[in-house]
C-alpha cells in the first residue's frame, strides 16, 4: 500500500518539474502606454526582457517611464500567474486521478 503511495509520490513530483520546466519555455508580455513599455516574463515568473520606446528614456519623462515599467511588470506577471496556474491546474489534476481520489 504504501510503496504504491510512494510511488504515485515521485510521479506526481515528477510532473510537477515537467509542468515547471514547460513553463520556463513559455513566454508572456505586460505591456503599458500603447505599447512604450513591453516586459516578457516566463511562465514562471522569470523576467526575460524589457522594452523602453526611445522618446521615454529623456530625463523629463522619468517619472512616467517608472510608473509605465511598474504597470508593465505587474501586466506581465499577472499573465505569468494565469499560465502557472493552468499548468499546475493540469499536473494536480493528473496526480489526484493517479491517487484514485
């Protein structure tokens, strides 16, 4: 009984770091100000890149361009999140069938 529930265990770990290295391939973007700020995250939450419009990078435009970079991220991740959570949905879906539950 218990080696099955080991092994029913490992598999499901198993998936999971299947499902979080899926996610390390997948790539999702938050974006502000029609598109002056672009980050690309991963589907773990990883930031891959930012994007600055030319015209935001002048002094005078300091302020805006952090506030663009904070709802960006934050645009970016959330994005993230939901792909996580659909990968991880799928992984506890397979293991909870795999517990007989």
């Amino acid at each position: 009984m218990f080696g099955d529930l080991f092994g029913k265990l490992q598999e499901a770990q198993q998936k999971m770091q299947e499902g979080k290295e899926r996610l390390a391939n997948i790539t999702v973007e938050g974006e502000a100000g029609d598109g002056a700020v672009k980050v690309t995250v991963t589907g773990n939450r990883e930031v891959k890149g930012i994007e600055i419009k030319e015209q935001l990078l002048a002094a005078e435009n300091k302020e805006e361009l952090e506030d663009l970079l904070i709802t960006a991220l934050n645009r970016a991740l959330k994005n993230a999140e939901g792909a996580w959570e659909a990968e991880m949905k799928g992984v506890a879906g397979g293991m909870l069938g795999g517990l007989g539950m």
